[in-house]
C-alpha cells in the first residue's frame, strides 16, 4: 500500500481509481499533472489494460495467446505487444538461467510477466500529463514514478505472510525516480508457482519473495524465479543482479536480505 500525503497545503491534485481487470483489481494513485491530460491517460490506461486482458488472457480461448498456443496464428497475426513480451520473457529465461518460463506444462502462458509488464507500461502513461508523481498497484505488486508530494517518497508496505494483517517491512522509494515492488509467495494464492524444470509446484523453504527494482517488469519476473530457486539459491542470484535488492521469508520464520536493502527501509 503506498502512503499519503498528509499537508494539504504541500499536497498535489490527487486523482485515485481502482480498475478490476485481468482477474485482480490495478490501484491508480496519481498526483498533481493537468487534470485533463491527467484524465485522458487514465482512461488511456484502462483501456490498454483491458485490451492487455483481452490478447493475453490464457482463460478465454479467444484470445490471442490461446490462438498462438494452438497454432491457430503467428506471432506475426498478433498484436505487436505479444512479441514484445515473449521477447522479454526470453530474456527473463536467460537471466534467470530457466527459473523463469512463459510456459505451462508445455504450453504457451506468458502470465508471470504479462500483469508486472501492463502496470508498469501504464504508471507510464502519465508522465506526459506533468504528473509529480505516479503509483500503480496491479494486484499487490507496484510501480511507482515520481513522489506524491514535496519532500516524501512514496513507501509501499510489504505484507507479512505468516502475520496476517502485519507488515513484514515498508520500502521507500527515497531518491529514486522509478522503483518497483514485487512479491511472490504461497500465502495468498497457495502453491501456484512452478519449477521449471519439473512442471509441478515449486517446493522450498520459501514463503515469500519481495523484490525491489526500478521496474515492474523485472520486478515480478525475479520474484517468481527466486522463489523457485529457494532461499539459498535465490538470495545469491540476486544479489548478483544490479539495482535489485529483496527480501526472502522462510517457511521457518527466517528472514534473509540483500546486501542493499537496508537503504531502502522507511
């Protein structure tokens, strides 16, 4: 969750929406900008967002993923966006030395990058309408571009998983003039992340995973893949990234951090 600003005689125009699409609901935090350039990228980004869901969603046999997953057309006949995020899902891959997949039991579903991608692709549609700052949450996950007001950063609250109702850490996006906030685990949506390289569920001593990176993109991407590794693995391979830091909650209560992270607490 990000916080507010509380000088009104300080504080920006805010505008907040929330949009349910692509199964979970994206939170639009957007302050100062001109109101109506501010407006037209909202609706500009809701738009994009359902139209996201539409060519993307592995739910509706429509779609243009599940038509590509079936042969029933080329990544030439797609929308430009399918390429672009199967290119970035490859690149993923590769980082992540296959941690990270754009398939499901041998099946084409790009759906670990696609909602990091679409949030981040619409926090930055405001930057044009003179916006002093920007926070989209798409599901819990959150691009943030700018501050909500003089002298604050935007902070966002990681949620504890074995405290319900607790927070395990709050991030501050101080000095940065995009950061990113990402977190993967079991406790809200149960065993959904799969290894690789078995195609079941990903077993580990992992509860969560939070990543802080100046994109949402990445962000989510790394996330998944280090909660696949484990914590041993995980917390060395990303701290071998540059400009990521996270945080690792075992099943055992155990906490790990990367080296950096500290500078971003508050």
């Amino acid at each position: 969750m990000a916080d507010t600003v509380t000088d009104p005689a300080e504080a920006p125009a805010v505008l907040r929406h929330a949009e349910e699409v692509m199964g979970t609901v994206f939170s639009f935090d957007i302050r100062g900008g001109e109101p109506d350039a501010v407006r037209a990228a909202l609706e500009q980004a809701i738009a994009r967002l359902h139209r996201v869901n539409e060519v993307f969603s592995t739910y509706r046999d429509d779609s243009q993923v599940s038509r590509l997953a079936r042969g029933e057309l080329s990544l030439a006949e797609c929308d430009a966006e399918v390429a672009e995020v199967l290119e970035l899902g490859a690149e993923a891959e590769r980082v992540s030395a296959g941690w990270f997949s754009t398939t499901y039991e041998g099946q084409l579903d790009p759906t670990g990058i696609v909602k990091g991608w679409a949030a981040e692709r619409a926090a930055g549609l405001f930057t044009a309408a003179g916006v002093s700052g920007v926070s989209v949450n798409g599901g819990g996950d959150v691009q943030m571009i700018g501050t909500p007001g003089p002298h604050r950063p935007w902070r966002v609250g990681v949620s504890d998983p074995l405290r319900p109702g607790g927070l395990a850490a709050v991030i501050s996006a101080a000095g940065a003039d995009e950061l990113a906030v990402a977190t993967s685990g079991t406790a809200e949506r149960g065993a959904h992340i799969v290894d690789p390289s078995t195609g079941k569920s990903a077993v580990t001593d992992l509860v969560a995973v939070t990543v802080v990176a100046p994109r949402l993109t990445w962000a989510d991407c790394w996330a998944t893949a280090a909660f696949a590794m484990g914590s041993r693995e995980g917390l060395a391979w990303l701290e071998s990234l540059p400009d990521v830091e996270a945080l690792l909650i075992t099943a055992g209560d155990e906490v790990r951090c990367t080296g950096g992270l500290a500078a971003r607490l508050g």
